[in-house]
C-alpha cells in the first residue's frame, strides 16, 4: 500500500530568530538570474520526499526531532545516540546481540573494544549546534574505557527539512593499543583483530521488515565494497544509505533473519588524522529507483564544487551534512549568488553554510534563475549572528551548468 504524507509549508517567518523560511515575496533575489548566453533551464531532481519545517519534543525518556513522515529519537540515557528512527510511523533501528562491536542501532563500532551505542558502557554529552526549525543538528560527545584504550567520539546528527539526516562521527583523541581490550572478537571485516589494529565504522542496524526487507541496490564508487545502499520496507519510501567524503566510503553489512546492519569503515589506525567518517540516511518516495536516488545523491559521497560569486570551491567535506561547514561557512556579503561549474551537479537536498560578513539577517530571499523560490523549495536557516545555511530542496546544475544560478539576498 502505497502511503502519502505531505505535510505544507505554512508562514515563512517562524519566529525573529530564525529564517525559518524563504521570503519569496522580495523582488528577483538581487536580479541575479541566468548570462544572456544561457538557454532556459530544465528543473532539477527531486526524490520526492515531502518537505516541512521539524519540531522538537522532550520527555524524561528521550529528545524528539519529528519531520514530515520522520522522527529520529535521542535516548536521555547515558550514551544519547538515536534509539529510534521512524519513517511512516514504523520503526526502523534494531538492537543486535551479536559480537560485542556489530552494527547495534545508531552507534559507533570499535573493534577491538566495543560500541556506543544506547546500551554501551560509556558516558556522553548530547550538545544543541542548530536550533531549528528547518534544520537541527545535535553533537554527541562519548567518551568509555574499553580496557586497552580510552575511547573517545564526537558524533554529529544533522536533520533537514527534506527528512534527510547527515551523521559525522570522529575518534577525537587517536590512541595507540595497550593491554587486552574488553571486546577481541573479529574486525567488521571478518578478520581477527590483532592487538596492535584498531578498526572504527558509523553503524547503523536496522529492522528487517515482516515483507522481507533487504538491501536492493548498491554503488561502489571505486567497484568494491559499496558506498551506498537502498533499504526497502513496508512504507512508502526507500531509505539509501551513503557512505561520505572524509571516510573510505566502504560498507560492510550484516544480514540475518531479524535485522541489516550496515557499518561504514572510516578508520583502520593509519594515518590518525583521518579517524572520521561521515554518512546519511536518505528517505526516498516509493517509485524512484534506487540507482536512479543513488545517482542524485553522488554529490553527498563523491563532495562538490561551487562557485561563490564566481569564486570556485573544492567543497568535497561535508562533515556536518552542509558544505562549507555549519562553524565555518563560505564568506559572503549581503547578497551572493552561487553556480556550479560545468559537469557538476550539486544533489538535491544541498545545503550551504554560509559566513555574512556584514552579520547574518532574519529574512532572506532566495531566487533560482531570477525565479523566487518558496518554502517548499528552499529554506535559509539562522544559526547566529553571523551564519545561516542555506538548503535547496531541488538539484541544480549538472546539464544547466554554470546557467542554473541561485542567489540569496538578505532583507531588510
């Protein structure tokens, strides 16, 4: 049974500190629309997800984030990492009992050593980044004693209007062995863990549905392991698992009766200043095919390059789900315009950080082309008084590069 959720974008201006919304009513988004040179443009990709604004709900038990047909739950226990993950109302994360470091619901796996997640020995912190409403981000900080080393683990969780959901994981203190770890059973790649290999992977195991769900696609940018999967269930939508820039990409999955887990390898000890690992979860309207959502979303696994004002940057790490960086951003004034250069696709659900060096507004207006584009199609994200991000619901560029031009002007 095919299910449609829909949920519409009401009024843009959710409350004064937040462009929670695109103000599609001011002008031509600073005139900026295509060179004379250029032929009309086609639209661009969308997955078909529906779209809305996310609210935020806490009980004793857990913190709530629910989007248009999603919700992603954080427990209030000591570990904090997403106990559940809900699309049309049927649950989608499992706990495992296998070894001591499978792939259990959304936490990081060490081998040797253990994992983190909500059942694990450890401590953390849950840290608010982005405060909504179209866009949350929430940093988990772990820390355990594994026996043969301290463990420590920054994980990012950034969720977007469109139900996509961008993780970042890092070990941020990179240790070498010492002494016999609490968990010595086999690395996720099947070879027995050695006292001096450490192996670390972004984890995620997930329900395998009464219908049989199973993973049905999946594309390996370098044709081995895979860097990312199509899950099928009884809801309608698939959700495409990526692998990401600042990671090896390669996935390892585990398939039993009961559950998928799927763990993205990101460290295996060397060099230490590339112990981090991103991934996303992508829910995907039932009637795309996989290959085809796999194809849209490359952009998220291979990185992307951007044009700034026609300044070009090589934004290939999107740890926090947003290229240039939620922290960071890419310098601009008032108003600014962005293109990709030719042959290059920016996916849809792309999102932007952005650094307004005259202060960030509450109020944006935002154009494709010339055209103003509303909530259903882009959002601008206040994140403090000098940063906001800027998400497209619709891919741009690819065949209309560098004619498909989007430009952001800050209102008065």
């Amino acid at each position: 049974m095919r299910v449609a959720l829909v949920l519409l974008a009401g009024c843009l201006d959710i409350h004064d500190f937040h462009a929670a919304g695109v103000d599609a009513s001011g002008g031509d988004g600073g005139g900026d629309g295509p060179p004379a040179s250029c032929t009309e443009t086609s639209p661009g990709v969308q997955l078909g997800w529906p779209v809305g604004s996310i609210t935020f709900g806490s009980t004793a038990a857990d913190t709530e984030l629910t989007g248009s047909g999603w919700k992603l739950s954080f427990t209030s226990g000591a570990m904090h990492f997403p106990f559940s993950y809900q699309l049309a109302n049927r649950e989608l994360l499992a706990a495992n009992a296998g070894s001591c470091f499978d792939a259990s619901l959304t936490g990081v796996s060490i081998a040797p050593g253990g994992r983190s997640d909500s059942g694990s020995v450890g401590s953390a912190n849950l840290v608010q980044v982005v405060a909504g409403p179209d866009i949350w981000s929430y940093r988990i900080d772990w820390q355990a004693n594994l026996g043969c080393r301290t463990a420590k683990i920054a994980s990012t969780w950034t969720m977007f209007p469109d139900g996509r959901i961008a993780r970042h994981d890092s070990l941020t203190d990179p240790q070498p062995l010492g002494g016999l770890c609490a968990c010595t059973q086999t690395s996720p790649t099947g070879v027995p863990v050695q006292a001096e290999t450490l192996y670390a992977s972004t984890a995620i195991d997930t329900v395998r549905q009464a219908d049989g769900s199973q993973i049905v696609q999946s594309a390996s940018a370098d044709g081995g392991i895979p860097a990312a999967v199509c899950l099928t269930g009884p809801v309608a939508a698939t959700l495409v698992s990526l692998g990401g820039p600042g990671s090896t990409g390669k996935l390892y999955s585990k398939m039993t009766n009961a559950n998928i887990g799927l763990a993205y390898h990101f460290f295996d000890g060397t060099p230490l200043a590339d112990a981090e690992g991103t991934s996303s979860y992508v829910p995907v309207a039932s009637g795309v095919p996989c290959g085809d959502a796999i194809a849209a979303l490359a952009g998220f696994t291979q990185g992307v390059m951007v044009a700034v004002d026609d300044q070009v940057l090589p934004l290939a790490r999107a740890r926090d789900g947003v290229f240039g960086e939620i922290a960071t951003g890419v310098d601009v004034h008032d108003t600014a315009s962005i293109t990709v250069p030719s042959g290059v696709a920016a996916p849809p659900g792309f999102a932007i950080g952005l650094h307004f060096i005259q202060g960030a507004r509450t109020h944006y207006a935002v154009a494709r082309n010339g055209v103003p584009l509303d909530a259903d199609h882009a959002r601008v994200q206040y994140v403090d008084d000098r940063h906001a991000i800027l998400w497209l619901r619709e891919s741009f560029g690819g065949a209309n590069a560098p004619c498909d031009r989007i430009a952001i002007t800050a209102m008065p």
